[in-house]
C-alpha cells in the first residue's frame, strides 16, 4: 500500500520532554487521534533538549519516510534557522506551543492528504 500512495501512514512527534505534564498531555492526545485517523505516531524525546537533537530527530523521522512531523516547542522562525529548513523539505513540520492546539484538525488534514 505504501508503495502505491507514497504514505506511510506514520506521522512523527518531537517533543523536547516528557518530564513537562503539557508535553505528555499533547502526546497523548496525539496517540489517540493519529491511531483515530489510521496513522501510527513515532515519538521522540529528550531528557536535556537541544537543536542538535532536534534536527537529528527530524532527519531520522524524514529517513523513516513519516507523513509529516510535529515538533513541540515555542519557536520563532525568524531565529531558528533549521526550522526554516525543514518548512522548505517535503515533509513539512506542524510547530505547536499552545495547551489549546488541536491534534485531532492536524491529523484530519493528514488524512485528507492522503
């Protein structure tokens, strides 16, 4: 199937901690809607975040050819330069850094993608 549609059905999530109870909370509710909407989510974290780690953990979701990527944390493009990169790569990240952010309208429109 895969090979057909060029998906994976795998959607990736960056978080910066689980140790933070709005992280684990948005990851959970990520699970819950990427497994609604016929996606599995690969989520990486660290216990001593950095922009190193970050891109690392971008590049190996993008190597495992995931549908598309979340990255948890406050950004500011006009700082983060690898953040600009990776909005200018196929697999284009959704930033979240509010409590109120919607999982579930990310992952529908993942699945109308497809």
């Amino acid at each position: 199937h895969a090979l057909k549609t060029r998906r994976t059905q795998q959607l990736g999530l960056i978080a910066p901690t689980l140790a933070n109870q709005f992280y684990t909370d948005v990851v959970r509710n990520a699970q819950i809607a990427a497994w609604n909407s016929g996606f599995d989510l690969v989520v990486t974290s660290f216990e001593d975040w950095s922009i190193e780690q970050e891109i690392r953990a971008y590049e190996r979701l993008t190597d495992l050819q995931v549908d598309g990527v979340v990255v948890l944390r406050r950004a500011d493009l006009r700082q983060d330069a690898h953040l600009r990169a990776m909005l200018a790569n196929d697999v284009k990240p959704v930033l979240i850094d509010e409590p109120g952010a919607c999982i579930n309208a990310i992952c529908a429109n993942w699945a109308i993608a497809r």
